[in-house]
C-alpha cells in the first residue's frame, strides 16, 4: 500500500495504526508538555534546544538552556558576543565545538539571512553545524514541516514496534516506516510525542538501539582527550594561562600541548606571548 510517498506493506499500515494511537495516548497521559523549548516555537529557541540536546540528558539542559537563552535571547545578541562569553555560557554540557559552531551560525543567519532561519533543507543544512537530523527537526518544531527525521528515541521506538527480534537493523529500514507513520501537518506534536515515548521505552524496556545497525559504544570520557580539552576551556574561561600551569592538568605534558595547538587552529582559543585565551 502506498502511504505518502512511500510503499508499505498491509501489516505495516495496520501496526503504523496502531502505534499511532499508542504514542497519542502516552503523549496525553504522560507527555513532556512543559518543556520550555515546546512553549516557545521560535527557530532560534527550537535550534538551541536541539544543539544542547545533542549528547546530553534533558535535566542538564533545562538548567543551561534557561541561562543561556537569558545572556543570548536572540540570535543577533548570540552573533555579536564575543566567542569566549558563549564557551563560558556552554561550560558544563561537554562537546565545546558545539558551541564555536552555534556562534558561527549564528553569525552567518544574522549577516546573510538577516536573522531568519530558512525553512527549506538544502538552505539550513548549508549553515554551520546544521546536519540532517537537525535541519529536519527545525522544520518539524520551529515550522511544522514534516519531514522524516531519526534519532535515538525515534530509533528506538520503531525498532521496538517493527523488529523487535531483529539485529543490525539499519536507518535504511527504519525511514520509510517513520515516513509512513508521520501525520499530516502534526509533525510538531508527533515528533515530540514519539521523543517521550522512545524515552519511556529506554526506561521501562531497556535502549532498543543497541541492536540497530548504526550502534556505537560511547568512549570512555575519563582520561580521554576530550576531558583534558574541557579542562583547559574550563581554566582558561576563568583567566589567561600560560604553557606550564595548564600543562599541570595532565601527566603528559605533550598530550596537553597537543590538544593546545589543536583548540588554537580550531579557533577556541588564542595565543598572545606566553599566554593562552579563551576564544
């Protein structure tokens, strides 16, 4: 059977069916309505919610969401501040290139489109740290534009539902049914309904995820280049510091002024003398 622009099989009509009034009813009963990036559908606030979700649990983003909107309420404000007060405003939600990036796009929006994000895909994938899955959920929360979007929650959610006994299921599999399942002109409520109910699922029956295709094991932060890289953002977002102090924050002084050199040519931070500075 044809749904939309993609062919399904009978069986799957009837379960997409039925999983849509499974994800309704859960959204109704139990849906995470007050989160304050559903209340307010502004592009700006829809793509800051969805970069800081990115990797990080939604109770610490609730926290650093309400400061950083309070610094940085618009995305004119967030262009023209200068890239250390935004890394001291990220600190404590990890990925720090995050940031650089979310300070470049917005320098791009604010001089080349004039502050408006654009609602077509090519458009906002083209800006700076805007992949698929986050162009497709601007659309869906800021525009209400359906188009199929995959994430973990989302993943989990039709694994659980179409292949429960099935390993190694890739995307591939996944997205016509996502497609097919998707309502007209709700993509906005379907897709947070489907999040909450793909959290409850991870909650209640364990993380589906692990038996898809594209499954990864996280690698251990603790010790990682990745820590030392946030603690030399961390110092220096409270002072300049020179070479030898900073090289203090890891038994090899090498490893430390690798990841120097590296937040250097990325733009995080700078050198003056015999200092280094944030931003």
């Amino acid at each position: 059977m044809k749904q939309g622009s993609v062919s399904i099989s009978e069986d799957d009509t009837k379960r997409i069916a039925a999983l849509r009034r499974t994800v309704w009813a859960f959204y109704r009963a139990k849906g995470r309505h007050d989160l304050p990036w559903r209340k307010n559908h502004d592009p700006y606030h829809v793509w800051i919610s969805e970069i800081m979700l990115q990797q990080t649990q939604v109770p610490r983003v609730l926290e650093k969401y309400a400061q950083f909107m309070t610094l940085f309420p618009t995305v004119q404000k967030l262009a023209k501040a200068p890239l250390a007060d935004v890394l001291k405003a990220w600190q404590g939600l990890g990925y720090n290139r995050r940031a650089k990036l979310l300070h470049l796009c917005a320098q791009e929006v604010t001089k080349k489109l004039h502050g408006v994000f654009p609602q077509d895909t090519k458009e906002l994938r083209a800006l700076p740290g805007i992949g698929p899955y986050t162009a497709s959920a601007i659309q869906a929360f800021a525009f209400n534009i359906g188009t199929p979007l995959i994430e973990t929650n989302v993943r989990t959610v039709f694994l659980h539902h179409f292949f429960p006994h099935r390993d190694a299921v890739h995307d591939n599999e996944l997205m016509p049914l996502i497609e097919a399942a998707l309502p007209k002109n709700r993509a906005c409520d379907w897709y947070a309904a489907l999040m909450d109910y793909g959290t409850h699922l991870k909650a209640t029956v364990g993380n589906a995820n692990h038996r898809s295709k594209h499954h990864t094991v996280q690698s251990k932060f603790k010790g990682s280049d990745r820590e030392l890289r946030g603690k030399i953002l961390r110092t220096l977002a409270e002072k300049s510091v020179a070479l030898r102090p900073l090289q203090k924050l890891d038994p090899s002084k090498d490893r430390t002024k690798t990841q120097l050199q590296n937040l250097v040519r990325e733009g995080m931070i700078r050198k003056e003398g015999n200092y280094y500075i944030l931003g």
